[in-house]
C-alpha cells in the first residue's frame, strides 16, 4: 500500500496570505493546482480584528467568529467561493491590513435522510471530501438525543461545532480527550467534563448528539466541521510537554503546513501556526483562534520532514508534564505514493 494517497497537499488544504484594499477583491489561492474552497477561516493578523468563518454549505456572506459565541451574521464579507480562490466585499477586507486565510476543500455534496438510509437518526445534509478525510455538516437540532451522518467513511479525530441561530459556546470533540469531555474554541478553558456528544466516540458513519442548545436543541440549526487522519495529509493527535528548550518532537509523518494545538488540562489559549507566514524556522508567528488579537510572537519550534519539534518551555506549548492536543495538514508527506521523502526546511 502506498504511503499516502495525497502527493500534493494543495489540492485540498492552502493558508494564503493578502493585504485588503478596502473595496472588492478576488483573492487567488497558489500552487500549480487550482483549489476552490468550501471552508474558509479568515482573520486579520495586523491589528485586532473577529476570526471570519465562512463555507460553502452556509452559503456567500454568512459567518461565524470563531472568537465569540454570536449566532451567525450576515455582512458584505465573502461573495462567492471561486474556482481558484474566493472574493472579498468591503466588509472584510480593510485598506492596507493583513490577512491570513485557511482554505480546505471539501466539494462532494452529501444528503442523508436518515429514515430512508438507516443511518443516524438525525437528517444531515453538507459537503464531503472522503480522499481529504473532510466534511461540512448542516443538520437541525430535534431536541431528543440522535446521531448524524458526517459522510468521512471513516472514524472522525475531529469535531467542530456552532449552533447557527443562538448564542452560545461553539463544542469541540477531539480523539484525544475521552468521550465525556469537550473543549471550546472560543474560550481559554481547559478540557470540561460535558455529555453534548452523549458520551460517545464517533463512528466511521455517524457522530452522537444529546441534548443542548450548543449541539441539538429543538428549533436550532447547527453546522458542523469533521476531520478524519489521513496518512501523509492530516493528523489529530497530542503529546506531552517536557518543558525544555529541547522539547518534545510530535511525529505527524508529514512537513506541517497548519497546526493548531491546545493545551488541555488549564486555562490557556488556542494557538495557530503555518508555513506562509513563517516560510523558515523557527516557527514563532501565531494568531489564537479564541481571541480577536492581532498576530503576535511565541516560539512552537521546529517545523520538520515528518513532524513539528517544541523548542521553548512556554506553559502554552510546552509544560513539562501538560497534555496537548493538535490538528495539523501537511505541506508535503513524509514519503509521496512513490516511495520519494520529501525534504526538511
């Protein structure tokens, strides 16, 4: 079996970098392989400034901040998801700011009528991408514990979700905590014990919801955003600080483009790193997805052939005996489906 059966990570995940001009503007992703987007995370990174969370699934102009609890809003923002990229309206798109943008491929429309199909008990309805080990989920809450259909094939290590049309923290699963526990996206907090996804593990067919306004109250909408490992492509997982300057190395079996990690035992942010805005190591620009603030320095480390490697003692990143968890996309993987490594930064 081949190692991966990803050779150009492009296709389905680009961080993208654009100064805004104030008006309209067609942001076009790189590489040799065009990308249309279906999930796009915007944020500022020059000053202050909301996380944008935008899809294809909600539709042009909605979003959500990954920042704060708001229900959805509509504004002059995204206006249409592009072949090769997206289009900005004013709203988001100030004069001579920095931006950074996530952008992952989804693309396969998805529909389950759970009565009819057998699976879940919940309707769900979204955009899939099984080679990527990705979907977006829109589903409607009916008040009484259920399941839903998330379209992967295989078992998601990951699990976003935000209720549409209330106001109320947005609900993380992760492979790594234990069923009963959820993080928040939007907050400093640590890992808390909390039955919204019914304490029970996804499946490779559904995940399971209880009963909560975050997750499946009666009368709410609800979008959710599931990820699944993918050899030399994606990896959720987590390590252990050491609280060295010669930190922990994190296997992932690919160069990291992306990697997202959490400290899950304290009250500490949420931290972002990519390839784009540190194009060399150290590893040291970050944005945090639960806070509004400008770009900023903290040092994550080395970002290497086959993984990330922590080169401070920072509390955020590297307790000595703290857990973390992480979300990471490769760059390039470890060994492409020819049996060719990939080179170091």
């Amino acid at each position: 079996m081949a190692y991966t059966t990803i050779d150009n990570p492009e296709l389905y995940f680009q961080t993208k970098l654009h100064t805004g001009n104030g008006s309209t503007q067609s942001i076009t992703l790189d590489g040799s392989e065009n990308m249309s987007p279906d999930w796009v995370w915007l944020k500022v990174r020059s000053t202050h400034g909301d996380h944008g969370i935008f899809d294809t699934v909600r539709g042009t102009t909605k979003f959500i901040r990954s920042n704060k609890t708001n229900a959805e809003a509509t504004s002059d923002s995204i206006s249409s998801f592009d072949s090769n990229g997206f289009s900005l309206g004013a709203g988001w798109n100030d004069n001579s700011t920095t931006f950074a943008s996530w952008n992952w491929k989804a693309g396969t429309s998805f529909t389950n009528d759970a009565s009819a199909t057998g699976v879940g008990t919940i309707d769900s309805t979204g955009s899939i991408n099984t080679t990527a080990g990705f979907s977006i989920i829109s589903y409607s809450g009916t008040g009484t514990a259920g399941t839903i259909a998330h379209g992967l094939g295989s078992t998601p290590k990951m699990i976003i979700v935000k209720v549409r049309n209330f106001v109320t923290n947005w609900i993380v699963h992760h492979g790594s905590i234990a069923s009963t526990k959820v993080l928040h996206i939007d907050t400093t907090n640590a890992e808390t014990t909390n039955d919204a996804f019914n304490d029970t593990l996804p499946t490779s067919s559904v995940f399971s919801v209880k009963t909560a306004n975050g997750i499946n109250a009666s009368g709410k909408t609800y979008i959710a955003y599931c990820f699944a490992d993918v050899k030399g492509y994606s990896k959720f997982g987590k390590y252990t600080g050491n609280g060295n300057a010669d930190g922990t190395f994190v296997y992932t079996g690919f160069l990291p483009a992306f990697v997202l990690l959490k400290r899950t035992d304290s009250d500490n942010w949420w931290h972002i790193f990519d390839n784009k805005r540190d194009a060399f190591n150290l590893t040291d620009t970050v944005l945090y997805p639960n806070k509004n603030n400008a770009e900023s320095t903290i040092i994550l480390g080395d970002m290497l052939s086959n993984g990330f490697k922590l080169r401070q003692t920072d509390a955020d990143v590297n307790l000595s005996g703290s857990p973390y968890i992480y979300m990471a996309f490769a760059e390039s993987p470890f060994t492409n489906s020819n049996g060719v490594p990939n080179n170091a930064r």
